[in-house]
C-alpha cells in the first residue's frame, strides 16, 4: 500500500474529509491531495507525525525507509535532493528486477546507498560557493 492509500484509507475511517484533514495538520488541501493522487511525500518530518496524531496511528506505519530517505532529502537539499533520491531509489529497484538477492542483502544495499548519497551530498556542499547554499548568511 502507497503512502497516498494509508493516507486516504486513515482518513476515511476517521470520517475525515480532505479539508478537515489539511486544516487539522496545517497544511493546504492541494497538499493532500498531492500526496492521496499524485504519490507525493510530506517535505518535512514532523508532518508525519502530525499525520499520524490526526489519523490515530503510529509513524512507522505511515513512513517507510524509502520515504524517511526521501523526506530527508528533501529538507536537507530542497525538491532537487528528493528528486535524485527518489531516481536512486528507482534505479536501485530496477536492478533487483531478476531477483538475485536476497531480501536482507537488498535492505543492506538500499541501505547503503542512501548513506552513500546523503554523505557525498554533504562532502560537495563545501566546494558550493556560499551564496548558493541556503543556510549561508548572505553579505
């Protein structure tokens, strides 16, 4: 089940609707529905926790690995960072396709590329000239 599905399937059990939602999580109703329709992720971790305070459930439900490395991605290098993690992700999937590995040597891998990714992410952001980093105090 997607992301958008336990969404969606949480807040119709609550006899939510998808404004009341928005409203409840303080975000906008194009939000959920980006994330019900279009397979979006929350941009920002405390969004799954206000999530799952709203629809009763536990974090770990709604965010999996994949997701919690997508969102951090995303916090830490803007909409571009997530895009390339979730390429990653993808292209890391596609190699599993013949199905060689086992499930535990596939979570090691997965694992080890997002480290991979988010470490050499972080060594590049210092050869980034300071007006370009979002952090930096501007002159």
């Amino acid at each position: 089940m997607t992301f958008g599905e336990k969404i969606k399937n949480l807040r119709k059990s609550k006899n939510l609707n998808q404004i009341q939602l928005a409203n409840a999580i303080g975000v906008s109703l194009r939000t959920i529905r980006g994330w019900e329709i279009e397979g979006r992720y929350p941009k920002q971790h405390e969004l799954y926790q206000k999530l799952a305070d709203v629809l009763g459930c536990d974090v770990s439900y709604l965010m999996t690995e994949e997701e919690a490395f997508v969102t951090e991605a995303a916090e830490q290098y803007g909409s571009r960072g997530a895009k390339q993690a979730q390429q990653i992700l993808e292209q890391a999937a596609a190699m599993f396709a013949g199905g060689e590995l086992s499930d535990d040597d596939k979570t090691a891998f997965m694992d080890e590329i997002q480290m991979l990714y988010l470490d050499s992410k972080k060594r590049a952001k210092k050869f980034t000239p300071k007006r370009y980093l979002k952090d930096a105090p501007q002159e």
